[in-house]
C-alpha cells in the first residue's frame, strides 16, 4: 500500500499529536511592511497569542503559521485516501 519512503501510520500519528497539542488556531503571521508598519514580526497563535519570530524568511514565518490548520487538513486526507484504497481491493 505504501511505498519505500512513504509515510507510516504511526508517524502519521505523531503528526497529528503534534497538531493537537499546539495552541489552537487559526494562527497567522504578522510581517513588518506587510500587516504591520513598525515592530517586530510575530505570528498570532490563536486569541491574539503572539509569538515573536526571531529570523527566517516571510517564506518561513507564513509557512509555519499556515502550518497550524494545513497539517491537520493533510493528516485527514491522508487518511481518507487510504480508507479508499483499502475499500477499493
């Protein structure tokens, strides 16, 4: 069913862990020059939760903030695909 690099169902299931356990979203980024005139660039973690964001690219801060809601949405349909190819043999 799945391939030599393909995700396992347990790491699926560290993913997911992982998610749930973050601080509930949506989360999203706060760049200086784009949502912000002055300050430091932050992502917002839920109810106006900031977390400060020390480096990396604007590439980089809205990955991670986007992060919160596309792994759970990935780890679902991750798993709905499979439910339908094992219904499918």
């Amino acid at each position: 069913m799945h391939g030599e690099n393909a995700l396992s169902d347990e790491e699926l299931k560290l993913i997911e862990s992982r998610a749930e356990a973050a601080t509930v979203g949506p989360w999203h980024a706060c760049v200086v020059g784009r949502e912000l005139q002055t300050g430091l660039n932050f992502i917002e973690m839920g109810s106006c939760k900031p977390m400060e964001v020390l480096g990396g690219t604007v590439a980089d801060q809205d990955f991670i903030a986007h992060a919160r809601e596309d792994l759970p949405r990935l780890v679902s349909e991750i798993r709905a695909l499979r439910r339908r190819l094992t219904q499918q043999r």
